[in-house]
C-alpha cells in the first residue's frame, strides 16, 4: 500500500482536516488530564532539519516521546544527504529503517522528490513553499478560541510566503476569505492566487487588509534562507507592522496570529504580541504539540 504523505495542506480533503483539528484538540484535552496514549510505541520518527527550528523539532520529538515512539534529528551536518548523497537514495533507505519522516528544507521539489521513494509516511515541516503543519496548529487554534473558521475573514499581512501560501491552501479547504496585503514584488503565487478564486483578495494596505477581519496574521518579512535580503525588506515593508491601530478596525473579536519566531517592531508591535486579550501566540505555538501528534496518528493509522 502507499504511504499516505503530508506535502501540503492540499493533501487533506476537507474532512480529513477538520477531524485532524478536532482529534488535537482532543489529545491535548486527555493530555492534560493525564490520560496516557502510547499508540506509537516502538515507533521511531526520523526528523531532517537542513533548517533551524525550536517549536517544530520540540513538538515533534515531545509529541512522539507522550506517543510512545522515539525521534532521530538528523541535520546535515551528520548525514550523507549533507555531503551529496541522493535524496532517492537517502530516502529508500532512511525509510526501510523508520516509520514515519519529517522534513523541513529548502525547496518542496526535495521533500516532494524524498516522498516518492519513501516506503512510510513523509511530512513538509517547512519548505520555502509551505508550512502545512503550522497550519493546523493555528486552525486548531482558531477552533478553540471562536469555533468554526468557515465563512470568516482572515487578514494576512506581509510576505507572501511559505505561511502566506498555506493559508490560502486553507482558505479553499474550509472555504473562509482571505485577504492578503504584500508590498509589491513580494505577492504569494500567481498559480496559487487563481486556483483559489474571489475566496482570497489581493492588495496593497494593510488597513485594507484588516477591515473587519476576524483573525489577523502575519509573520517575519525575511524568511528562512533569506537573511541577506533583511535590510532590504526592511525598508520595503514600511507600513506593514501590526500593531493596535492597524487592529483597531479588526471585528470586535479579531484574534492575531503569528508562527514564530517574531522580530518585535518589524512585522508586529511588542504591546499587540504581548496583548493576551487579542494575541494568541502562545497557544498556537503550544498546540504545535498537539496538532502534530493527531497528524502521525493519522498518518500512521493509528488512535
Ligand atoms: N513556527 C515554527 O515553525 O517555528 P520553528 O522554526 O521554531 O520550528
Ligand atoms: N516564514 C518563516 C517561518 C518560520 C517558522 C520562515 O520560513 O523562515
């Protein structure tokens, strides 16, 4: 049988994500209550980092320990893969010997290339294209602080990025609109913006952007593999710092969002981060946990 792969968001059906967001919510309820699942145990996760990270090589090996599993962190800096081997070779043989792989790269054409020659389940914990794992640790999140995002208005601000384009990956799966602001020459895909139709709009200001949103989002202007462009970006990106004001014409009840890490006084104040009547920060980022436990128990079929 194939292996059932996580590669974006796109390889969900609708269902499958809104269950996925509800079977995280669930584990993190009985995990907190103390209630022990080791559905996993014996199974080993093999995690390839050829970026940094803290929340997503965390909830992954603390999300397969509670499981019962264990976790490899393989940077290439360890591994033949860092020194040439080929990712078809790479693959064929990390699978033979794990039972689930996750990883976070470059470019979605290598995790996309590693996950055709994998016998078990591959994950994208980031590309330069996606972030669909943070994806369901903020829908989860989302669900849990005002139910059901389907019908509502997400406002994303800044770069259209890895993150950028998961939402709209979203916005097509639980049918919510997306506004998107991006200065010029920073906008998502052209291809993604088509697929996804009149649900998400494009433009240039922010306040625009916000008008009425019910969650506002954003992330940090340069990414991952672009630290050379960060002064540049900085300049291009003026205007685009969330802060109160921009909220201020939010809905009543507008949540913010960010992945993190956050460079406070760029793409978002310090007061909006640290305000916990708006900012849900830290439970995104916690549910990370949760979120990428319901994903492996998916993936391996699994309760
Ligand atoms: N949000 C996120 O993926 O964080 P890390 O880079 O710390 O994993
Ligand atoms: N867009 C950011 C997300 C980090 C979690 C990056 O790719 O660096």
């Amino acid at each position: 049988m194939q292996p059932r792969h996580f590669l974006s968001l796109c390889d969900l059906k609708r269902e499958e994500l809104t269950a996925l967001i509800q079977s995280a919510s669930d584990l993190k309820l009985r995990y907190r209550q103390g209630h022990q699942n080791t559905s996993l145990a014996g199974a080993v996760l093999a995690m390839i980092f050829e970026k940094s990270s803290t929340r997503t090589r965390v909830s992954f090996e603390a999300g397969m320990a509670q499981l019962g599993g264990s976790a490899l962190f393989l940077s290439p800096n360890d591994t033949q893969l860092g020194r040439g081997e080929p990712i078809p070779d790479t693959a064929r043989v990390i699978s033979s010997m794990v039972d689930i792989v996750m990883i976070r790269t470059f470019h979605q054409a290598d995790i996309e290339l590693f996950a055709e020659y994998s016998s078990v389940p591959v994950i994208n914990a980031l590309s330069d294209d996606y972030h669909p794992c943070q994806l369901l640790a903020d829908l989860q999140t989302y669900s849990e602080h005002r139910g059901s995002i389907t019908g509502k208005t997400v406002a994303w601000i800044g770069d259209g990025n890895n993150m950028c384009q998961s939402w709209i990956n979203a916005s097509t799966l639980l049918d919510f609109n997306l506004n998107i602001a991006c200065p010029e020459g920073y906008d998502p895909s052209g291809e993604l913006l088509e697929r996804a139709g009149s649900r998400v709009s494009l433009n240039r200001q922010p306040a625009a952007a916000i008008d009425g949103a019910d969650l506002v989002t954003t992330d940090v202007f340069a990414s991952m593999g672009q630290e050379a462009e960060q002064k540049l970006r900085l300049k291009k990106f003026k205007g685009f710092c969330v802060n109160h004001m921009l909220m201020s014409t939010a809905a009543d009840d507008a949540l913010f969002m960010h992945c993190l890490p956050a460079h406070r006084g760029e793409e978002v104040s310090a007061e909006l981060l640290e305000d916990s009547a708006i900012s849900v920060v830290w439970d995104e980022a916690e549910n990370r946990l949760h979120a990428q436990k319901a994903l492996m128990l998916f993936l391996l079929n699994r309760r």
